[in-house]
C-alpha cells in the first residue's frame, strides 16, 4: 500500500519473472477526475491522453500507519481471501 498524491496511478501489479531475478511493475493509470469512471457521465466527458511528460513528478509514500483505516487495510491483507473486498 503507498500513498500517491497526485492520484494518476490508479492500480499496480508485480509481475515476477520465472527465469530472471527481477520484477516488472505494471501499473494503469489515468486521468485524476473519477468522474470518468461514473455512468452515463462517461460518455459525455471528452477524452483526453494523458500525457506523462506533462505531468511532472509523481510522488509514492508509505502510509501512516498511526492511522486507524491503514491498520484495518493491512489487517485485511494479512487475512488474505476476500477480506480485504469485504
């Protein structure tokens, strides 16, 4: 779990490769307005690339686990299944 700011990136998955000792991130990012994501609204809001080179910085940050939801979201993954969607 991190913290993005910015909130383009939206979802990231590691991806481990059998024969290599390294990882690949994949990560799908978009647009910070989430209105894009609401039916009907979606069909009516201009489409827009979003463009990288743009945007600047992108900024990650470890939660503040003094916080009381980030402790039930790792409370969560570490009863692994379904909890975490529930």
């Amino acid at each position: 779990m991190v913290v993005h700011p910015q909130s383009v990136v939206h979802g990231a998955v590691e991806l481990a490769r059998r024969r290599a000792a390294r990882a690949s991130l994949a990560c799908g990012h978009a647009h910070p307005d989430r209105r894009r994501a609401l039916p009907p609204r979606r069909a009516e809001l201009p489409w827009q690339r979003l463009d990288l080179a743009t945007l600047g910085r992108l900024e990650f940050f470890a939660p503040d686990t003094s916080v009381s939801l980030a402790r039930l979201a790792y409370a969560a993954f570490a009863r692994g299944g379904t909890a975490p969607a529930r």
